[in-house]
C-alpha cells in the first residue's frame, strides 16, 4: 500500500464520514426536539440526489441557480412534512409520537421511495441511479496528490457542520433549539414557542440532509430504494454517539465513514452495508451507553 | 351480542371459511389465502413483542426469511438425504433450531435499546441476514436466488393445511402467553421497566425469552413458504412485504389483543388482494401500502378494535 493509497482510503473515509455525520446530526436535532424519529430521513438524501441529477442532466441553467432551486425546493418540502407529519403530534406523550411518528414517517418514505422509482424508471431512466459527475480535478497539497471531488464534499459538509453548530450556539433561535431538546417543559415555561423550533429545525434539517444527499452522490450513485438503509446509517450513528451531540455525530460519521471505506478497499464494497451493521452490533454490545458517554 | 360474543361468532365463521376455501375455490384463491395465514402468523408474532412487551419488532421478517432459506438449503445439499421421507420436516425442524439460537443471540444487543432505538435495530437485523445471504453467493445463490428441488416441492393442499395449523396453533400461542406468568412479566414491562424491576423481574431474561418465543412460529412459516414457493431470493423470502406488512396488520387490527393482528392481517390482505388482482393501478402496491400506514399513524394509532372497544367502553359506562 503507498503514501498515495492512504491518504486516498483516509480522505475517502473522513468525507463519507462528514456526509454521515452532518445527516446524524440533523437526525438527532429533530429527534431531541420533537420526539419523532423521521425514519423517512435517508430518504431525503435520495431526493436531494434525484432533483440534482434530474437538474443537471436536463437544465443547463449553470450550479448556481441550481443550487438555489434546490434549496427553495426542499425549504418548501421541510415545511409541508413538519406541517402535515410532526405537528399533528405536538400535544401527545413521547411513546405515542414514537409508535404514531414511526408508523407516519415510514409510509412516507415507502410511497415516496416507491413512486420515485416507479416515474423515474418509466420516464427518465429504466434503471434508476442518482450519480452527479463532475470534472473536479485532482488537487495537490503539500506535494500529494488529493481527489477534487472528495475535497469539495468534506469542505462542503464541514461548512454545513460549523454552520450547524455556529446556529445552535450563537443565535437566540439556536438557544431556543438547545432548551427544547434539554428541557421541553422548562423551555416552554420560560417563554420558548416549541413550534418555532419544530419549524426551524425541519426546514434546516431538511434541507442539509438533501444537500448531504447531493454530496453523496458526487462520491457513489444512489438509487430510489436507498433512502431506509441511510435513515438506518444515520439512526446508528445517533445511537453510537448519543442524542443531540455534535461531537458523537463526528466520532460516529467518522467510525462509519472509514469502516466501510476501508472493508470496500479490502473485502470489495458488497461488504460495506454488513461491516457497519457489524460496528453497531458491537458498539451495543460493547458500549451500550455510546461512544461519547451519554444515555442514547 | 357483545362485542366478545362478536367475535367468537366471528370466528367460527371465518373457521369454516378456511375450510371450505379448497374444497370450492379456485387455485388463485387458496394460494391467496395460504398467503394471508403466513402473514397473519407473523402478525400475531409480531404481537408477542409489540403487544405484550411494548417493543415494536420491525425485524420479524429476519426470521421468516432466515428459516426460509436454511430449510432450502438444507435439503438442497442432501445431506438430510438419508432420513427419507423425514428429510423435510426434519429440515425445517433445523431451521427452527437455529432461527431461535439467532434470535437469542441478537436479544443482547437489541435490548441495550428501547424505543425508537429498538424498532430500528430490529429492521438493521433483516438487512444484515439480506446482506449476508446476497453476499455468500456460493452457498445462498446470491441475487439469483435459489430453486426448491422438485423432489421437495410442498403441494398447495398440503401447505395450505400447515398454514391453517400454524396459525391456529399461533393464535392458542398468544392466548397462552395473555395468560401466562410470561404474559404478566411482559406486560408489567411495558407499564413501566423501573417497577417491573423492583418487584424481582429479570428484565432481560424475561425480554430475551418473549423475542425468541416470538420467532419460532415465525420459522415454521419461513419453512413452509421456502418449500411451497419452490423458489426463492432475497426479495421474496425477505421483502420489505414479509417484515412491514405485519407490523401494519397488527397496528391496524389493534395491538396487545389476540383478535388485533387477525382482524388486520384479513383487512390488509383483502386490500392487498383487491389492489393487486382486481383494481390494477397504475401505481406501485408499495406507495399504497406507505399511504395506509401513513393514514392509520396520523388517524387511529391505536387500531381498529382498540378504537371501537374504546368506543364501546365509553358508550357502556354509567353516567
């Protein structure tokens, strides 16, 4: 194995890392501040990456403006799904919005995954794929040699990482966010409105997880049906590096990220999915309380 | 008639529905019917873990489609050759075997979680029994999935006759453990895990035996359906179908009742069965499927029997 090989495998893993790390954390938010596992999550990744392949490969209107219809787009589509899907819970126990949110999310996520698939393989495409390919050259740094694509993607996600985490520490809407996810009954005593939060938390959310989405689909295409296995990527990760935390989200992209890059290099990329189950099997079993200490 | 009265009148109806079904219908309705005793089966399993326990299995398919593919394989490789006629019950008596040993074992990483936490683990346990079989292609056929020899063929009479024993014997299943101490301990775990503990209960062990309990039927199907089918793969011995349909069925019916997953297992399957053969839309059956669970999570989350009990309750109480 040679320098080059290394760093490739290490800068390939941190970036599939940062991709899963930023979808964690936008899980996590969403779960700590309302109680609804969105189990429809991944498949906004599918449909960042299904809108930006059909973008790209059918309107020459340059990344820019694309970029801006994504983001109008999936603002919209955050605020329909937190409207229609999680504020019909807002006044219910948290064990009731766990059965009714699951159940709601997941049939969200079937109709979605299943007509996506059905109208792209009968109007676009026979075999669906969301791949988006750009030419980004191969950049040198410090005299090696590094993928532009994999750059872009880890720059990118850090950006949404930071940004993230500048919102909940810096703003008071972000303060707001961090008292509901801690003390939802002490926040709403001290004046915080908790469908403020839900609505900020969903339009953010979603629309990182769709950008993450099109990150992703830069480094591997991804197909119609993807959507559960990356909700469940996501939901392991929350579950490894504990509910509403930043740096467990890092620790568990990361863990991830290089887990299944690596058994891809090694066993061939048909082993990724079982080497991670794998992680998360022995992360229970070995530390049920998560990586970074805290209850999930 | 009350509503318990109901449903025993209810019931033997249905009894001899089932009974008659081969004798007068075609062969597309009973192979419709087989079906829907499997999926009622795996609902009222289902239902050991979600009803009584309170923890939602979204992985019961795993082992449905696990037995499904150990009982093929087994025959396939002859090795069971010697037994003679005994070589298919002795299969699927192996799949069963292991299919608990594969339960137990999952049980200790499973219930470090509860919640959304646990419903999730259990749907990652039907992708990494999906994974390991497409990825061990030698033995398991990979994506090309594997053929029944004719030899092993399970005729529809004869399968049909297994489904119906199956489920009565699931249904006497969960009637026993309603009853049983097993029963009590789940339930006052689903109340509350800190009491549950403080009067002496082993919380896990007591979790670990229900969720093996709830796979055995489970297997015994997966067995049965291997053989009937005559061919499987992934996506038929482990669809999104085998392990969310039931789910659906339970909730539907009505969860922690015995009636509950049989009354929705016959709703869904009748929706299923009008969509597919009669109604032919132009839309997926799955997007269909997604908008009932969808609706039922937002409209009547505690399912149909348990919204008209509650209804009938409120209507009988004295003012």
């Amino acid at each position: 194995m040679t320098l080059q090989t290394v760093i490739d495998l290490v800068l390939g893993g941190i970036s599939l890392g940062g991709i899963y790390a930023l979808v964690a954390f936008a899980l996590s938010l969403s779960l700590a501040t309302t109680h609804v596992l969105n189990v429809a999550h991944g498949t906004f990744m599918v449909l960042g990456a299904a809108l930006a392949t059909l973008l790209f490969r059918f309107a020459p209107i340059g990344w820019p403006l694309a970029v801006l219809i994504l983001v109008l787009a999936f603002a919209a589509l955050g605020l329909f799904f937190e409207a229609a899907f999680v504020r019909p819970f807002a006044a219910k126990s948290p064990e009731q919005i766990l059965v009714g949110s699951i159940l709601v999310t997941f049939g969200f996520a079937l109709t979605v995954e299943a007509l996506l698939g059905y109208g792209w393989a009968r109007w676009v495409d026979p075999q669906p794929a969301f791949s988006l390919a750009f030419p980004f050259a191969r950049v040198t740094v410090l005299g090696v040699a590094v993928s532009g694509t994999r750059l872009t993607i880890l720059l990118a996600a850090a950006a949404a990482i930071t940004g993230f985490h500048l919102f909940l520490r810096r703003t008071p809407l972000g303060r707001a966010v961090r008292a509901v996810a801690q003390n939802y009954a002490g926040a709403v005593i001290l004046g915080v409105n908790p469908r403020r939060v839900s609505v900020v938390i969903y339009l953010a959310g979603i629309v990182a997880t769709a950008g993450a989405g099109v990150l992703l689909a830069l480094a591997i295409p991804l197909e119609p049906y993807s959507g559960l296995r990356l909700t469940l990527v996501a939901m392991t990760i929350v579950v490894i590096g504990g509910v509403g935390s930043l740096p467990g989200a890092l620790l568990g992209g990361g863990l991830l990220g290089m887990a299944e890059v690596l058994t891809a290099y090694t066993l061939g990329s048909v082993w990724s999915p079982v080497v991670s189950l794998l992680v998360f099997f022995s992360v229970l079993v070995v530390r049920p309380e998560g990586l970074w200490g805290r209850r999930a | 008639m009350g509503a318990p009265g109901l449903i025993r009148g209810a019931a033997v109806l249905a009894l001899v529905a089932a009974v008659a079904i081969p004798l007068v219908g075609t062969r597309d309705l009973v192979t419709a019917t087989f079906f829907t005793f499997l999926y009622i089966v795996l609902a009222l399993n289902y239902d050991i873990l979600g009803g009584f326990l309170g923890y939602m299995n979204l992985g019961q398919g795993a082992f449905f489609g696990l037995a499904a593919y150990v009982t093929v394989l087994l025959l396939n490789g002859g090795r069971l050759d010697a037994l003679g006629p005994a070589d298919m019950p002795a299969a699927i008596l192996i799949a069963v075997v292991v299919t608990a040993a594969v339960a137990f074992g999952f049980a200790y990483p499973l219930f470090r979680l509860s919640g959304a936490y646990f419903a999730m683990a259990t749907f990652s346990m039907v992708l990494l029994v999906r994974h390991l079989i497409l990825n061990l292609s030698d033995w398991t056929g990979g994506s090309y999935g594997v053929y029944v020899n004719p030899r092993h063929y399970l005729s529809l009479p004869v399968a049909y006759t297994a489904g119906l024993a199956l489920l009565l014997a699931s249904i006497a299943l969960n009637r026993a453990i309603a009853k049983s101490r097993l029963g009590l301990a789940a339930t006052a775990i689903r109340e509350s895990e800190l009491a549950a503990s403080t009067i002496g209960l082993d919380l896990f062990r007591v979790k670990r035996r229900v969720l093996v309990l709830s796979a055995l039927p489970s297997a015994l199907a997966g067995g049965v359906f291997g053989l009937q089918a005559g061919y499987i793969d992934v996506d038929a011995a482990l669809g999104v179908d085998k392990t969310l349909l039931p789910v659906i069925m339970a909730l539907m019916g009505g969860s922690g009742r015995v009636a509950g997953p049989v009354v929705g297992g016959l709703l869904v399957r009748a929706i299923d069965v009008v969509l597919k053969n009669y109604l032919h839309l132009a839309v997926p059956a799955l997007a269909v499927y997604g908008l009932i669970l969808l609706g039922i999570g937002l409209l009547l989350p505690e399912g149909v029997l348990n919204a008209a009990g509650r209804r009938l309750r409120w209507a009988a109480r004295p003012s």
